[in-house]
C-alpha cells in the first residue's frame, strides 16, 4: 500500500508537471495565435484566432449564439456573419469603437467592450467574471501586451494589444484539366510556398467554391478557390507578386486567371455575382467589369475563362458552407 501510494504520489507530480507546462505562457503562444486584419483607411476589422480543436469546443463559437454574442451584434461592436468557426479558426469581425456591456454569470461570461486601431497595431478591450479571465488570458497569449485591472464586484477588465496585418485574399481557377491536377491543391501548395517565402505573412484558410454544375466548359466539378493571407502591412505586393509567379509555373491549363482582393469584407454587389455563378452561365466579360466595379484586381495568367471562377471564390471567401454548395437558388 506504501509504494502504491508513492507510485501514485509521482504520478500526480508527473502530471502536475505536465499541465503546467502545456499552460505555460511559451507553449500557448504555438498552440494560440491571433491575426488582427484591418484595411487601410477602414474601420472593420477582422480577427482570426488559431486553436487547437478543444478549444473551439470551450469557445463555442465566441459565444455568437449566446446573449453575450447578441448584446455586442446590437451594440454595433462585433458584425453579425454567416461563418464563425472555420476548421481551426475563430473568425470575428468587429467595427471600431465602444460598447457598454457587463458581464452576468452564465449567461455573459466575457464580453469584447472595445475595438481601437492604431498606427500599427489594434487594441481590445474585453471584460471576464469567473473562469473566464484565464479563457481569456489563454486565448491573448500571443498579444504583443496586454494588461489586467479587477472589477469592482468581481472579474477582471484587459487591454490587449495586438500587431497589426492586412487581408489579401487571392482568388484562382483553370489551373487544371479533366484527367490531371485539382485547383484546391495547386492553391494549398503556393499559399505555404508564399508563406515561407514572405517574412510577416501567415497563410489562413481556403475556401472552396462548387460553381454552376452545368457550365459546358468545366472540367469535372467546376471548382474555384480562394485564400486568404494575414500580411504585414508593406507585404502586400510581395506576396501577391509570388504567388503569381508560382501560378503562372505551375498551372497545366491554358486558362488560368487570378484575383486580388485587399477588403476585409466583399462588397454586395460581388457576393451577388458569385451566388450567380453558382447558378447560371456566366461570361468573362462580366468578370472583368464586376471586378474593376468592386475594385478587385483581375489577373490573366494563361488566359481569361479562369477570372469567371476565381472572382466567384473570391466574393465568398467568409461563406464557406454557401460556396461549397454547388447549387444556389435551386437552378439546375
């Protein structure tokens, strides 16, 4: 009985030990990373927050659905989206300013109060009761600073300071043929190549976009996509030059195109042209004129057909589940 419990003494010590290092503020900053992206001149921000996936189940979804989600919708601070958890990120998009918000057990655990950009970074203002300062303490590890004050009654008020990126998303399609290549592939690939290539540049999802399933030109599931980059301000044409010129090396069709877009969120009148390419036949002539409307940069690579479908993907790229849908409206 002695050694059992000695045995089971080093045990506990061993997992003590083990805890306190997957805790440690080191470890969390690999397994916590947040990207704050902010267009120039723009007041909308948007927030990409990487976490291991238990994380995302202790979140639940930045609690969009719960009345602290609800209380900041309808105190314009956090903007209402269609996709909030995306694979192993929690994307957020906030307008600047402050809200008065408090806290109430269970039901509004925390709560972001504030949003404020500065020269080159954004600060968050953000208020926890109960356990939820270490959630936040956990989720800011990777914050360039961040302050603590008590609150009156109970919990903690933090100013976090974040650096700040700018959004680039890049959109393609027509980089493969109907027995060889996958376009999602060839964008997966350049997207890591860049990453590496380009200091101060993190490669941030892909959205994949299921186009209108009877366009006569398609090679086999008339697939475009999208990805986005959080990008050191300054990086912008750097990473841009890249991957186009990693596209044009790669691609095997003749039909290729690519486009860029700098805007944190896509103007209407682009996502209303992308739903109606999931539904119609669209021509290249109406790529080009949606894009210098919305202020998108069309590209020709190897040819134009490709613009038709990677300004679909782009105009989607924060409405993954609706991209992925191959049909909208029903018209097939």
């Amino acid at each position: 009985m002695i050694l059992f419990k000695g045995a089971a003494k080093r045990i506990l010590v061993g997992v003590g030990f083990v805890l306190a290092a997957f805790l440690s503020p080191r470890v969390l900053k690999t397994q916590f990373r947040t990207f704050n992206m902010v267009e120039p001149g723009g007041d909308i921000i948007e927030e990409a927050k990487y976490m291991p996936s238990w994380a995302i189940g202790i979140f639940g979804g930045n609690f969009s659905g719960s009345e602290a989600g609800a209380n900041a919708i309808k105190n314009g601070l956090q903007i209402e989206t269609k996709a909030n958890i995306i694979g192993n990120q929690l994307v957020t998009h906030y307008k600047v300013g402050h809200v008065d918000l408090d806290c109430v057990p269970t039901l509004v655990p925390l709560v972001v109060t504030g949003v404020e950009i500065k020269k080159d970074s954004i600060i968050f203002s953000e208020r926890g009761i109960g356990g939820a300062p270490e959630l936040i303490r956990m989720f800011t590890s990777s914050c360039r600073t961040r302050s603590e004050t008590p609150l009156k009654g109970g919990g903690v008020s933090f100013e976090v300071e974040y650096p700040l990126y700018r959004k680039v998303v890049i959109g393609l399609d027509d980089t493969d043929s109907s027995t060889k290549g996958a376009t999602f592939v060839t964008a997966l690939q350049i997207a890591g190549m860049v990453e590496k290539m380009v200091k101060g540049t993190k490669f941030l999802r892909l959205t994949l976009s299921l186009n209108w399933p009877r366009n006569p030109v398609k090679t086999t599931n008339n697939a475009s996509s999208a990805v986005v980059f959080a990008v050191k301000p300054g990086k912008e044409e750097e990473v841009t030059s890249q991957f186009t010129q990693l596209l044009t090396k790669y691609t095997i069709s003749k039909e290729t195109g690519m486009t860029i877009m700098n805007k944190i969120q896509a103007p209407e009148q682009l996502k209303a042209y992308s739903r109606k390419v999931k539904s119609i036949h669209v021509d290249v002539s109406e790529a080009f004129k949606v894009a210098e409307q919305t202020g998108v940069e069309a590209i020709p690579i190897t040819g134009e057909r490709g613009l038709i479908g990677a300004l679909s993907a782009t105009g989607l790229v924060d409405y993954p589940e609706e991209a992925i849908s191959p049909i909208f409206l029903n018209n097939v």
